[in-house]
C-alpha cells in the first residue's frame, strides 16, 4: 500500500497470488532474480527450498527431474557426476570405489554385468579373455585365478 514502484523477489522466490510478497520455490525448483515462476531442477540436479540455482549431482549419485536430493547408486552400478540414471559395467569389470566410473577386473578374475566386486576363477577353470571362467580341458589344469590351463 504506497508503494511507488514493484520490486522484483530475490533469486530462489517469485511472487505471491496477490502480488504483495514473495514466496520460496519449494525444493526441487529454483528461480532467478526477478523470476515469474519456478523451474523444476533438470536430472541430475537437485535443489533445497528457495534456490536460485540447482545443483549437479556427484559422482555415484543420480536424480530425476524435480529432486531435492541425489541418491545413491545401488551397489553394483555407476554414474558420472550430473546423471539421471546409474549404469551397470561390462563383463569383466566393476565400479570403482566412488561408483563414478568402471575398472577392469585383474587377470584371473571375472565379474558379471551389475557385480560390486571381481571374484578368482576357481581350481579347474581359468578366467578367457572374455572375462568369464571357462573348465579346463582333460587332462590340464589350473590354480584358483589362473588365466590358463597346464
């Protein structure tokens, strides 16, 4: 009432029904300085209430459209910093310790698609190239975690 001039909400509000204040962007949303309306936060972000920006997941982490918060990748899966969605490795590779990328398995271990860790191939099979164990012939064998056969 007496106002001479609007004054535009600071970053993270927008303005009131009524046009008379300003209000907070719940979480998951955010606005800039002198915005209309809130924005939901893309995948891979998150915001709390009354951001005037998102921001990027870490590494390991993931989230949807919209998230207050990023969660954490099921065991066995990785993602990249900013992702939507986390990813199983290869055959013969696992998630590093951040779950931000994969690492080979070491020779004479394998692991399949969604393993958290390499495992030794067992007495009598060796780990091929393909990363799985394979029987050794008659007449041959091998040591726990051989890559072949004798």
């Amino acid at each position: 009432a007496g106002s001479t001039h609007c004054s535009p909400c600071e970053g993270g509000r927008i303005p009131d029904a009524s046009q008379a204040g300003c209000v907070p962007c719940d979480s998951g949303e955010f606005a800039s300085p002198g915005s209309e309306n809130c924005t939901a936060c893309p995948a891979g972000s998150y915001s709390q209430l009354g951001s005037s920006s998102c921001t990027q997941c870490q590494e390991g982490r993931y989230s949807a459209e919209g998230s207050s918060e990023c969660s954490h990748c099921p065991s066995g899966s990785y993602a990249a910093a900013g992702s939507s969605q986390c990813s199983l490795c290869s055959e013969g590779s696992v998630p590093d310790v951040e779950q931000s990328s994969c690492r080979l398995c070491a020779a004479g271990e394998v692991a399949s698609p969604g393993s958290s860790s390499c495992s030794a191939c067992s007495v009598g099979m060796y780990a091929s190239s393909r990363g799985e164990c394979t029987q050794c012939e008659a007449g041959t064998y091998a040591l726990a975690g051989s890559t072949h056969c004798s």
